[in-house]
C-alpha cells in the first residue's frame, strides 16, 4: 500500500459518511423511516466492505509505515462509524415514537448537522489535499458545533423547565445533540492524526 492507496481508500470512506449523514439528516427533517433506513444500509455496506481490507492487514506481520498509519486511524474510524450508528438509531426511534420536536428545536438540530457536514466535507477534501488551512477548519468547525450545542442545550432546558417540549422528546434531543457532537469530535482528532 502507498500513501495515495490509503488516501483513496480515506476518502472513498468519507465520502459515504457524508452519504451516511445526509440521509440520516433527511429522515430527521421529514420524519420518514425511509432516509434513515438508507443511511443504515449505507453505513453497512460502508463498514462490510473495508473489513476484508482491514482484518488482513491486521494479520499481516510485516507492516510498512502506510499501513501502520492506517491502523493508528482506525480507532477513529470505528469510533465515528460508532457514533454515527447510534445518531441513526436515536433518529429512528425518534420516528418511530412519533416524538415532536419544536420548530425551533427541529432548525437547531437542523443547523448543529449543517456544521457538521461541512466540517466533514474539509475533512474529505484534507485527505487528499493536506492544506492545513482545511485542517484548521475543521478544528473551529468542530469548536463552533461545540458551543452552539451548548448553546442549543441550554436554550432547551429553560423550554423543558416551561414545559414547551415534553421530557421524551427532550431525551431524544439531548441524544442526537450528543451524538452529533461526538461525530465533530472524533473528526477534528481523525484530521490531528493523520
């Protein structure tokens, strides 16, 4: 493996996570199962066809320095596709429960995946380019979704406590926020160490 196998090999993986996100993105704002069913098969076919790759290198006993560097990326990797698992799961159950959510709860969340989808576009695009100046983007992306969600979070509990929103809907919320920020985090640390 050389450095633009592995770079193709990144980036094709971004590539569908952003697929990933945006049709979890879209079952959220329509409220149909038919996007979120679509970003778990997706993200499937995403992680079963990298595992063949992944378990043989892991066996191999002499690796060169790409495919130790590619390994040292993998926690990362697994720790979004993780992350990005559950973001698909709470939006699913949001549906299925039939949970309402605010209008201004439904545009907050709603701006909270727009920043992270760009974030994950610059990191795409780092893959390949290595500009620094999209590394850095990604780190105020990341620090920018930070303190909206706090933001956004608190905004939420002074509704929760007037009782605008219902506690259900208000776990739902606080989960998607989370796991939203979780994917931010762990694509500003993947962007660090590559």
């Amino acid at each position: 493996m050389n450095d633009t196998d592995l770079n193709e090999r990144l980036h094709a993986m971004f590539k569908d996570m952003l697929a990933v996100l945006e049709s979890t993105k879209q079952g959220f704002l329509t409220g149909r199962q038919t996007g979120i069913n679509e970003a778990k098969t997706r993200l499937g076919r995403m992680l079963t066809s990298n595992l063949p790759f992944t378990e043989e290198l892991v066996k191999k006993e002499a690796k060169d320095e790409i495919e130790k560097k590619y390994l040292n990326l993998l926690p990362h990797l697994q720790l979004m596709a993780g992350i990005i698992r559950n973001l698909i799961n709470e939006n699913k159950k949001k549906i299925e429960s039939h949970l309402l959510f605010t209008d201004k709860a439904v545009e907050e969340i709603k701006h909270l995946y727009s920043i992270m989808e760009v974030q994950l576009r610059d990191t795409t695009d780092y893959i390949l380019t290595r500009n620094p100046h999209l590394k850095m983007h990604v780190e105020k992306e990341m620090e920018n979704l930070i303190e909206r969600a706090a933001d956004y979070t608190a905004s939420h509990e002074i509704r929760l406590i007037t009782g605008v929103c219902v506690p259900k809907a208000s776990y739902a919320y606080i989960a998607i926020i989370d796991l939203i920020r979780g994917v931010s985090r762990e694509l500003a640390a993947f962007a660090q160490r590559l």
